[in-house]
C-alpha cells in the first residue's frame, strides 16, 4: 500500500509530512509506531486526531503532541492540506 502523505527527511530523526487535500479517507487507518513520536502541527484546516478509545482533537497550527510506541491512533481528514513535524525517538 502507498503511503498516504509526502515525507521529507530533515534530519534521521526529523521529518515534514504532507497529506494532501486530495488523499483518500479510507488509505488513513488506525495505526502503532515502533517508536515514540512528537508531532508539531505546521499547518491544518479541520484535519483531527484521534487515539484509540479518546475523542479526536482538531489538528490546528502550533499544536504538540506526543504518540508513543504501539499506541493505537489515526488522522481524520480535514479540508485542504496538512502538514506536521515529526520527530521519532525521542524519549
């Protein structure tokens, strides 16, 4: 299966992730990580996230939140683009 977004590796922890406006809902799956991830939200329009058995939250500009490693999650899509900062391993 492809990838649901563009990523751009900044540094071999760092990342930029663009999901486009025009992604598929159904290729945005309840997912783990192998690692500890912190997101930073650069940019989104109505895009959500979600972990398991909690509300979702609005994914807006200058959130921070932390996904660590086999929590279950997703991302709900929202209208034009969004664009994260990844940053893996780090706890």
């Amino acid at each position: 299966m492809e990838l649901p977004f563009i990523e751009t590796k900044i540094d071999n922890y760092t990342f930029i992730r663009e999901f486009s406006n025009d992604v598929d809902e159904m290729d945005l799956v309840w997912h783990e990580d192998p690692e500890n991830r912190k997101i930073e939200v650069i940019e989104g329009n109505g895009w959500k996230f979600q972990y398991d058995d909690q509300l979702p939250f609005e994914m807006i500009d200058g959130v921070e939140f932390i996904i660590l490693k086999g929590q279950i999650h997703r991302v709900i899509k929202g209208y034009g683009s969004l664009k994260i900062k990844l940053q893996k391993n780090i706890l």
